[in-house]
C-alpha cells in the first residue's frame, strides 16, 4: 500500500516507554488548539413516531430532542451522510427527536457534554479519558470488527513526493499534530519521537522548524497530501476515513512509523441521562449493524458493548503527564 525503501519502525513497547518516558516530563506538550464554541447543530433526526410522548419515569425526564456530538473530521462527505442517517434511525429507534452537534474540535466536544449540550458523543481514548474526567463520559459502545479486535494504530506520514525515509529525515521541516487531547494524532506520535531521535519533550517542537495543531487528523491528512506539511502524525482509520470519502488517494502519502496498538475510541452518554433511555440507545446501537451495515467502515463491522477499564492504560499514560486535563489542553 505504502512506498518505502525501509521496513516501517514500529515503536514496540510504545506504551512502557511513553509511560516511563512521561513520569519525568512535567513540560507542556504543543501549543493550545483555537478556541471555538462548536455549536453548530445540524437537524438530523426523525420526529418522535405518533404516540409516543417524552417520558417521566424513576429513571428521570426524557430530553426532548437526543443531541449527538461528532468528532472533527467526521463530517465530510460520505461521514456526513453516514452520521445524518445514524441520527435519523437513533431518533426513529427512541422515539424522540435527535440533533447532531459539529464541534469545531475535541475540547469543544468535552465541552458540550459537560454544559449538557450534548447527551451522546464520540471521543478518542485520551479525550474520553478527559471528557470522563470533566464531562461525565460514560463508555459503552465500540465500532470493531470484533470484540477482540476494538484497536487502531497511531502513524507517522510524510506526503508521498517526499525524500524522508526516517524520522531523522524530518529534522527543520514541519510538523502536524492533529489535536492537544488527541491519543493517536498527538500522546504517542510525540513519544515515538522522543524514543526514536533520542531527545526529550522539551526539544521535540526544536527538532522541527514548524510543530502546530491542525485540529483534526482530517486536517492534518489533507495537509500532508496537498504538501503543506512535511508530516504529520495521526490514526490510520483517521486515513482511511477520508480515502474513503474520496479526498485524498492511498498514493498521496507514506508512512515512516506505526504504533502499537492502540484501544479505539468509545461511543459515550452524559452519565445523567436516563437509565432506560440509555437502555434503548444501547439496544439500538448493539443492532444497528443488521439495519444498516453500511454505516461501518474500515474493517470494523458492528458495535460492541467496552467499559471505562478498557482504557486504563490511557489513563495511566495521562496521569504520567503529571498535568491536569485542563493543564493539558492549554498546551
């Protein structure tokens, strides 16, 4: 798939070494990311079916509309569609109306949940590590092709006319990452680039003659394929996203590193919506694959049910950081 003279690198032992690695690091890790209100609702859901009525039960009052947080880079052309009909067969599902919410980049989407803009969303493991920790988060749903299976990759591209053939190879060129709280598109890029050049936290933005944050692996993609960027790390389902979408080809890019694996990011509710609404959204989520199989992509084939202690390693890589969520998205 890739052109290379080399075997790709793959920082095995990735995690052990970024947790050991980041016990000692107490300095920032980027810049801040723009801010942005991320309020862009976009109608996306059927009216309640005829009958049915908002409920009021011990589990607590039903929102009237069921509001959906979207990653960055999740609404680009077939995304949009995908997510547009995933909203409508939610709301027709539940009963109640539903809206999907574009937040402008993950903070905005911790922050939607945490002001109740939001009731479901989407995050990457570390972001759901913060949106837990700030928003109330709860996990519960994963798209995989299997239970075992719910793991993604962190990578490391360069554009395809490019002459790096090493990480080394980067050095006074520029660099994207895709996002402060991002798991794949930032924690683990920059701990495969401190392991792999030998440098510490604190040179990895000298190293470079640029390092920003695209604000989204989307982004960072489209950056690497027009040329605007020499690299750029991000998730390789991220890739395949948008080749799918059709805005960039397999040929546009290469890969210099990859991760090891990584747990994918979960499907989330604000943990004070009501418990038998959450029920039906589970119920509906855990069969959606047999209504509408087109909704997967990229290998995964179906929703399977994970647990906030799935992504215990994440936040042990987070706490490792030494910095608060809040410290951390300032970076």
């Amino acid at each position: 798939m890739f052109s290379r003279k080399k075997p790709l690198p793959s920082w095995k032992g990735s995690t052990a070494f970024v947790l050991a690695m980041l016990l000692a690091l107490i300095t920032g890790c980027g810049t801040a990311p723009a801010s942005g209100s991320g309020n862009n609702m976009a109608q996306g859901a059927a009216p309640a079916a005829p009958g049915t009525a908002v409920k009021n039960e011990k589990a607590g009052a039903w929102p009237e509309v069921l509001r959906i947080g979207v990653l960055p880079g999740e609404e680009e052309g077939k995304l949009s569609r995908g997510n547009k009909k995933f909203a409508e067969d939610l709301g027709k599902a539940v009963g109640i109306k539903t809206e999907l919410f574009v937040g402008d980049d993950y903070t905005a989407v911790v922050e939607a949940m945490r002001t109740k803009k939001i009731d479901i969303a989407s995050y990457g493991p570390f972001s759901y590590v913060i949106a837990a920790e700030r928003s109330g988060a709860v996990p519960f749903a994963v798209k995989a092709k299997s239970q075992k299976d719910a793991f993604y990759y962190s990578l490391i591209v360069v554009p395809a006319s490019s002459k790096a053939q090493s990480l080394a190879d980067l050095k006074g060129k520029s660099f994207l990452f895709a996002d402060p709280a991002s798991t794949s598109g930032h924690l683990f890029p920059r701990g495969s680039l401190i392991k792999t050049l030998g440098i510490t936290n604190d040179q990895v933005e000298g190293f470079f003659s640029n390092v920003s944050f695209s604000g989204g692996h989307d982004k960072s993609i489209l950056a690497i394929a027009k040329g605007t960027a020499d690299g750029a790390g991000v998730c390789d389902t991220c890739i395949q996203r948008v080749v799918d979408a059709g805005l960039v080809k397999d040929s546009d890019y290469r890969v210099l590193a990859k991760s090891d694996p990584i747990p994918s990011g979960p499907m989330t509710y604000r943990k004070d919506l009501p418990a038998d609404l959450v029920e039906k959204v589970k119920q509906f989520m855990f069969n959606y694959h047999k209504e509408n199989p087109d909704y997967f992509s990229n290998g995964t084939q179906a929703f399977y049910p994970i647990e906030d202690k799935d992504y215990q390693i994440v936040k042990d890589t987070a706490k490792a950081l030494n910095m608060s969520p809040d410290e951390l998205l300032k970076k």
